[in-house]
C-alpha cells in the first residue's frame, strides 16, 4: 500500500489518461466504487492499482507516487501525447423520432488523444457525427457531435447506442427485456420504443455513443 497522498495520485492519474470520475476509475482498476471511496478515506493508494495504471496505460509508477520523472514509461517522450484523426462523417443521427440515414461520406477529421481514445474503446472502428433533435436532454442537445465507437455492438443496459431502424437512425438508450428491446429516451416528453422480438431483429447496433460536444451559444 502506497503511502503517497491519494489525491495528489489521483489529481495525476486523471490529468494524463483523460479519466473523467472516479467510476471510470473504479472500472479500469476493477474494482467496486466504494473501494476507490475508502482508500481516499485512508488517503493511499494500493501498489495493485499503480500496477494496473502501468499495464493499461504506462503510466509510471514513480511519476504517479511522485511527480518526478517521465510519465510515461511504455512510449518514447515524443509519442506521450500523440493524436489520431477521426473522421466526422455526413450522417445525421437523430435524438428524436428518427431521420433518413444518409452515405458515411467523411466531411473532415479531428484529432484526439491517442491514449484517450484507448480508453474509450477501438480508435480504428470511431466516427463522429452530428445529432439533430432533443429526446435525449439534457444530457445530449440539438446540435451536438456524438463519437461512435462501432466495435462495441454488445448491448449494456442503459448505454447509449447509434443504432438503425430500416433507413432511420438515432441515439438512443437500450434495454434487453424477455422478448422485447426497448429503446429509451432522456426526455420525458418521448414515451419508450418497444420492439417485439420479430421486430428486434430489424435494429442495427451501430455503435456505442462514447463522448459527445458541442458549440456554447
């Protein structure tokens, strides 16, 4: 168990892998969230996690306890910070009732952080498109920019999907129930899509929504 001070361990971590809440954390540990709360409560950190820090991400064990030396140790200085495009392409995914889905003609590409996306999912398999409609405020708005990470297909209860209906596609939340996939929204004015087990089968899964942004008004 590192005697180091959590938060300042923590405060690093976060700062270079691009973890955003300690649940992303607990995840890429392994561990419960509750296990992340109680060793910020004895304020260190177990050599296990610094471990695990290391093979997911390279992160030096000593920069981690320290601050002090190179951060990564699995890549050369220049290659600590390296981005990979990913296109944006001209489909319009609809966070309402649906729109007609267009060609993948890419419209230009933008540039992320390559171990950020790592940790999001397969970089290869990403796309980035635009969202038109309001079923999923507040959390994603009209005029946003999803990213979608098309090799993760299996379906999470509760994750957000890309996903096609015939020649529609939309984002929206799935569930799995006995004979029935439901898709949700985050609006409460749009009442839940309910498909039979014949009609579930009818439905793409295009991809997992992984981040969204948009422009401030």
């Amino acid at each position: 168990m590192s005697t180091y001070n959590f938060d300042q361990v923590m405060h690093r971590v976060f700062k270079a892998t691009g973890i955003e809440s300690q649940t992303e954390l607990a995840k890429i540990l392994q561990v419960n969230r509750s296990a992340v709360t109680q060793a910020r409560k004895k304020g260190s950190v177990p050599d296990r996690w610094l471990l695990l820090l290391f093979r997911e991400f390279g992160l030096s064990p000593e920069w981690l306890e320290t601050g002090v030396g190179r951060i990564f140790l699995t890549q050369s200085p220049k290659d600590e910070f390296s981005f990979k495009k990913i296109p944006k392409v001209r489909a319009r995914i609809c966070a309402g009732n649906g729109s007609f889905e267009t060609d993948g003609v890419i419209q230009g590409y933008y540039s992320f952080r390559v171990d950020w996306l790592k940790r999001k999912g397969s970089a290869e398999k990403m796309v980035l498109m635009d969202i038109f409609g309001n079923s999923m405020e507040p959390e994603i708005k009209d005029g946003d920019t999803v990213l979608v990470d098309q090799s993760q297909k299996n379906v999470l209860a509760g994750a957000m999907y890309a996903v096609g209906i015939e020649d529609t596609i939309m984002v929206k939340r799935i569930e799995k129930r006995p004979s029935q996939l439901v898709l949700l929204s985050n609006h409460k004015d749009y009442e839940p899509i309910f498909l039979a087990a014949d009609d579930a089968g009818n439905v793409r899964i295009i991809g997992k929504v992984v981040w969204c942004c948009r422009d401030l008004r």
